[in-house]
C-alpha cells in the first residue's frame, strides 16, 4: 500500500527530524508559542487527538515498509519539493515603468506644468525599460500569445468556407515539414518538404521537396539548361518537435524539380493522402514552414492557364503567390488531402504528375522522360476570340500549339515549326500540357517494363497540323529518354556583312529612309586621317565630281576612285536600303539590316 499523503491540517513531514533532535518537550513549547501568537492555547481534549493522528499515520507508513514498498527518505522528500515550490512559482505580473514627473503647479492657460525628474531617475528607468522589453519579448514567444503571421483564413471572401478550411489546414500541418541547406557553412536555401515513405525496419523516412534546395545558381528560363546544382550541399530537416536530421539525397529530378532526401525517423507520424486530380478554378491551400517552424498559409484557386515560356509543362498556376518558405510545400484541398506540391512562387506540380514519378521512382530508381525539344501551348487556355479564329481557319479547337522548336531536335527534322498544331500522341488526343506530361510518363513506364533504360530511344507517333500549309500529317519520331532537363533553345546564327559581288545589287535608300537614319541633310564622309567632312546629299550623286578630301586615298575595295577620294560614277551617292552607313569608321562601309 503506498504512502498516506499528509492533509493540509497535519503537521508537515519535513517537520518529522527535527523532533527527533530537539525531543518532544521543545516541540511543544515551541508549537505553543507559535500558537499562542496566534490563537489561544489547545485544549488538552485536541492535542491528544492531533497525537493520535501522528501516531496513526506513521503506523500506517511503516505497514507499508513491510509491505515491501522502499520507504522515501524525509531529506529526500524535502529536496523534492523544494524543486516543486521553484518550479511551480509564479512570475512576476508585468508593469510598464514610468518616468515621475513632478507638479509645480499650473501655466497661463490652465495647463499642468511638470518638472523632469532627475538624471539619475532617467538612467534607472532606462534601465527598467529595457527589463520590461525583455519580459515582454519572452511573453509574446510563449505559444498562446505568439500569433502567426499567416491571416488568409481572416479574409472575408473565405467566410463560406472558413470552417472546413480551417479543419483541412490543420489536419495537413502535421505532414510539413522545413528543410534548409548550405555549402561550406554558407546558407543556400530554405524551403519546406513532407514524408512520402517510411522504411520501419531500418528507421528511415522519405521526405519530398523541390530540387531547388540544392540549386547553386537559377536562370530565369527553366529550359535554357544553365541551372547548377549541388548534390552535396549540407541539407537538414527540422521536424515538428524541434530537433533537426541531417538528410541524404537518394535522389533529384531536375526536369520535374523533385528531390527525395532520406533521414533517421524513429516514430513518424501518418503519411499524407493524395488526391488523384485538381480542378481548374478549385479553392486550393498551400503550406509551408518558415525558419522558426510556424505554419505559412497561402489561399488561391487554380487559373485556367497556359505555362510561361520559361516554366516547364507540368505547372498549374494559382491565382495568389505561394506563402514565405513555402516552396516544396503541401497544396491541399478544402477536404484536406493533397493535390499537388509547390515549385514555383506562382505555381505548383499537380499530385498527378508526382505521383505518377513516385511510381517510377520506386520501380526503376529513376523518372525518366521522353526529350521532344519543343514548348507547347493548349488552345483551350487561349482567349475565346484566338480559339474561334483557330477552329475557323482550321477546323481545330483542341490540341497543343508549338510555340518553340529547338534547334536540332527530331520534331524540327521532321518539320515542325513555330504555330504548327500537335493533335494526337500515340492515338490519344492532347488537351493540355500536364495530360502530355502524364501520357509521357506512362510511355516511360512501358518502355522500361520492356526492359530498356536511360539513353535509350523511344517510338511515337504524332499527328500535326501544319499551319502554313494548312494539311494534317503523321509523324513517326524517335525521342531520347533521359532523367535530366531537357534544353530547348531557338537556332541563332552569326551576321556577316555583303561581300563586294551583294552589294551592287542592293536597292538605293530613299531620301525619307535617309532622314529617319539621321543621314537627312548633310553627309558625313569619312576621311583617310578618321575624321569626317561634311557634304550635302544633294551633292553626292552618279554625276557629281566634287572632291571631298585632298588627302592621300584610302585603300578601298572600288568604292572610290583610284588616286581620288571621289565616289565611283557607278556607285557614288547610292546608299542602299539594307545597310547603314558607319560614322565612326575611317571606311565607308554598309552593314546588313534585313535578315529574312
């Protein structure tokens, strides 16, 4: 049987030694003057029955020893709960300090007049200032007064759905989780993430995040392939009880912006649910965690949208930007499971697109992806004009229209150029960029049962539309299935300037065009020493034999007169409507303008 504890009335335990050194006759005399100062004295009657109380509780202590139950030292106990009193004690009430200002009396106009106080006083109170500060500050940081920043869920346009929004967040906050990384002790990145897999034999949980944690250095346009990443960047994941992993990458996809990191995990929590599809205009939240773990909440709904021309194709674009932090986030619905992840300030990556390379990730290690070489958009995101002209012209209004060929690709060797229309991809027809990007997906997947892998080609067929010849083809491409991304560039090509033979046979610059170039009025010719003359255009024609200079010839190519620094009969004041003429040469020379 444990201990009986000692009620309020009963003398105290911690009180029991000293009565064995002081004996019970100063016991007495000294609980008898306590009382006396106080009350008046005990009867005899209540001194014996508080005697008999003693004597019954510590028969009762002693049953229990016997019982086999250890016996609590009385120092021991006394230690206890001298720790319980410190711990348990309550702070001190706030109280903002004050300057006291002294009254000596009143001004003219009825207005108290106070004296200031002392320097002394200033300085004390300086002091007590920044001690209120101080508290307050450890105040606020206590978690029932420590509000977030976070206020989407106050605006008014969520009242509707306010209370299962507000269910749906908080159901979903216990799967984010924040990352943050560095190279050499250098901060890089810090970006939230959440669990997608749990190995419980080796104690070892998956976190998903964007490959952006470990990018190093970013360009504006995703396909232009000059991001640089660090797969050895330092990369930590702080979970929800405060402490912080460091975490292994096992994986990055830089095409989809992916990265899987792996970390120690003793008891995770539940893994998040996926929703299957997202809708176009649906009430989305995205979440994520700033730098002291509090929740971000950002709210939009889901634009009917085409991607940038700099964003890769599996983007779904939201109406409001992405909370601080919130880059590899959840984005969920007002039901509370997850639609997609965030991977751009303004977008995110439906859960279609991540959970179709999850599953190629767990069967192959890998996500691979067909590389077609070309940026697409879906006619049914264009304006309603645009695709009535589009279906009036072509009969079309569904399919994918080619916005960017890049050079060298297969799809440009088979004549695919800007404008055309792809309609179909191995028998099913196309509607939008993320259907391409999920059909692609599942081609790899097949492809890779079969037995192939990485840097192997892939067969499709593709119907288009040649827009400039207004007639339907198929088109029987190879594409190279790689993991990384893919790069699609515009061809580009150096100008050289007209040789001697192209030149003559440029058409002559009007007077009009002359004057939009700031060659209207008088001609700067260039002279042997690099300076100019100035001479009338109305002098410089086929028969005009006014010398411009008396110095020595440059050496020309037969545009001026050998021994003079004439202009040639046969080209004198001919200037020519696809060339500017230098000022700032010593030789009069054309530079080509029309490149089509």
């Amino acid at each position: 049987m444990a201990p009986v504890a000692a009620e309020e009335d009963d003398v105290p335990r911690l009180q029991e030694p000293l009565r064995t050194v002081r004996g019970r006759g100063n016991e007495q005399d000294s609980k008898g003057r306590s009382h006396c100062s106080r009350s008046p004295p005990a009867s005899p009657s209540s001194e014996r029955a508080q005697g008999m109380k003693r004597r019954r509780k510590m028969t009762e202590a002693d049953h229990s020893c016997e019982d086999g139950e250890e016996k609590v030292p009385e120092k021991m106990n006394e230690g206890e709960e001298e720790e319980e009193e410190v711990s348990s004690a309550l702070s001190s009430p706030l109280h903002m300090p004050l300057l006291p200002f002294k009254f000596s009396g009143y001004d003219s106009d009825g207005q108290e007049i106070l004296e200031p106080p002392d320097m002394d006083i200033v300085d004390a109170y300086q002091q007590r200032r920044e001690e209120f500060q101080e508290k307050r500050a450890r105040q606020l940081s206590l978690p029932t007064l420590n509000s977030s920043k976070s206020l989407c869920l106050s605006d008014p346009k969520l009242l509707d759905i306010h209370e299962p929004a507000k269910k749906a967040v908080l159901g979903a906050a216990k799967f984010i989780l924040g990352l943050s990384s560095s190279i050499g002790g250098k901060p890089l990145a810090r970006c939230s993430g959440f669990l997608v897999d749990w190995d419980e034999t080796r104690k070892k949980g998956i976190v998903m995040t964007t490959s952006d944690i470990i990018c190093s250095k970013s360009s504006l346009d995703c396909w232009s392939g000059e991001d640089e990443f660090c797969p050895n960047a330092e990369v930590y994941v702080h979970l929800l009880d405060d402490t912080t992993v460091e975490a292994r990458l096992i994986y990055s996809q830089t095409h989809y912006n992916l990265a899987l990191f792996e970390i120690a995990l003793e008891t995770p929590s539940e893994l998040p649910t996926f929703s299957s599809r997202v809708d176009r205009a649906q009430h989305i939240f995205m979440l994520g965690r700033d730098e002291n773990l509090y929740l971000r909440i950002s709210h939009g709904r889901v634009l009917y949208s085409n991607p940038y021309l700099c964003d890769r194709h599996h983007y779904m674009y939201v109406s409001s930007a992405i909370p601080e932090f919130g880059l590899g986030g959840l984005v969920i619905d007002l039901k509370g499971k997850v639609v997609g992840m965030t991977g751009l300030i303004h977008a995110f990556i439906p859960s279609s697109v991540i959970l179709k390379c999850l599953k190629l990730w767990h069967k192959f290690r890998c996500i691979p992806r067909p590389q077609l070489g070309v940026k697409l958009w879906a006619i049914k995101f264009l304006d309603l004009p645009h695709i009535e002209m589009i279906l009036r012209k072509t009969h079309i209004c569904d399919g994918l229209i080619v916005k960017e060929v890049s050079e060298g690709s297969i799809l440009e060797k088979l004549g695919v150029r800007i404008g055309d229309i792809i309609e179909c991809l191995n028998g099913e027809r196309i509607y939008d960029t993320i259907q391409l990007e999920e059909l692609l997906l599942e081609l790899c997947e097949g492809h890779f049962d079969n037995g192939n892998g990485l840097n192997s080609t892939l067969e499709m067929a593709v119907i288009l539309f040649h827009i400039r010849k207004g007639a339907q083809s198929i088109k029987k491409l190879t594409a190279n299935v790689l993991e990384n991304g893919e790069v699609v560039k515009r061809g580009v090509f150096f100008v050289a300037g007209p040789t001697c033979e192209e030149i003559p046979n440029l058409a002559p610059l009007g007077e009009g065009a002359l004057r939009e170039e700031g060659w209207a009025g008088d001609s700067h010719i260039p002279t042997a020493d690099g300076a100019s003359t100035s001479v009338p255009l109305d002098q410089v024609g086929p028969d005009s034999r006014e010398e411009i200079s008396t110095q020595e010839p440059l050496a020309t190519t037969g545009k001026f007169l050998a021994g003079k620094n004439r202009l040639s009969e046969g080209n004198a004041g001919s200037l020519y409507s696809t060339g500017l003429m230098s000022r700032t040469c010593s030789v009069l020379h054309s530079l080509p303008l029309n490149l089509m």
